[in-house]
C-alpha cells in the first residue's frame, strides 16, 4: 500500500510541474519545436533542469544498495541503437510535432477543458496495445 500511495504521490508531482512548466500546452511545446519560426526557448530551460536534477539524483540513488520500496534496480540493459528504436522515436517526434503532446503532458492533461486530448490519449493507448500485440515480451 505505501508503494502504490508513493507512486501516486510522485505522479501528482510529476503532473504538477508539467503543468507549472507549460509542458501540457501543446501551443506552447509547438512554439518551442518550432526552431525555424516562432521558437519559444523556454521549455529548453525546463528540460534542462530536469536533466541536472537527475544527473544529481540519480547519482545519490545509485549509491544505495536497493531502491526504499523494491528489491532492486530495474535499470535499462540495452544498449544497441536498433531499428525498432530508432523507428519508434521517430514515430514518437512526428507525433509530438503534430499534436504538442508526449505522454505525460498529455495524461495530464485528460481533466483539462482541452478535448484535443481526449482524442490524443485512446489513440496513444491504442499505440501502447498494438505495440505489445505485435513485439510480445518475455519475462
């Protein structure tokens, strides 16, 4: 239970300072990916604290023998720059280029007045299935 209440607890967090941050705007994600146009710089300075908070943290963590709340690390072990990866992101790009939205901004965005989303987040899910439909994974 404290696990699941942790969980819920980061992901308000987490949805909060995506909001805070203007990352659940995608007019203003648009402007910032718009390079050539009317680029909007500052969400660059929001990826950019977020990257050396977790440098920080990530480094502190690191050092403990186990996580507070599992058995171990779950730490990624891939390393190959494959197909499959490089297709995904560029799937992933073309998407948050046309919509302004990427998963989390846009999970956060589902209570929002904004309807846009509500197309964005079934078809992101249906993404999700699909995906794990076709490329099942072994445990």
């Amino acid at each position: 239970m404290l696990k699941l209440f942790v969980c819920l607890i980061a992901g308000a967090l987490f949805g909060v300072g995506l909001a805070l941050a203007g990352m659940t705007n995608p007019v203003k994600v648009l402007d910032f990916l718009d390079v050539a146009g009317h680029w909007d710089p500052s969400l660059a300075f929001v990826m950019g604290g977020a990257v050396m908070v977790t440098l920080v943290a990530f480094a502190l963590v690191l050092k403990r023998g186990k996580p507070w709340l599992a058995e171990r690390f779950y730490l990624p072990s891939a390393v190959a720059l494959d197909r499959r990866l490089i297709a995904g992101a560029a799937i992933f790009g073309v998407g948050w280029g046309l919509t302004g939205y990427c998963p989390g901004p846009a999970l956060a965005s589902v209570l929002s007045s904004n309807t846009e989303v509500w197309l964005f987040v079934p078809a992101m899910l249906l993404g999700g299935w699909l995906d794990r439909t076709i490329h099942p994974r072994h445990k």
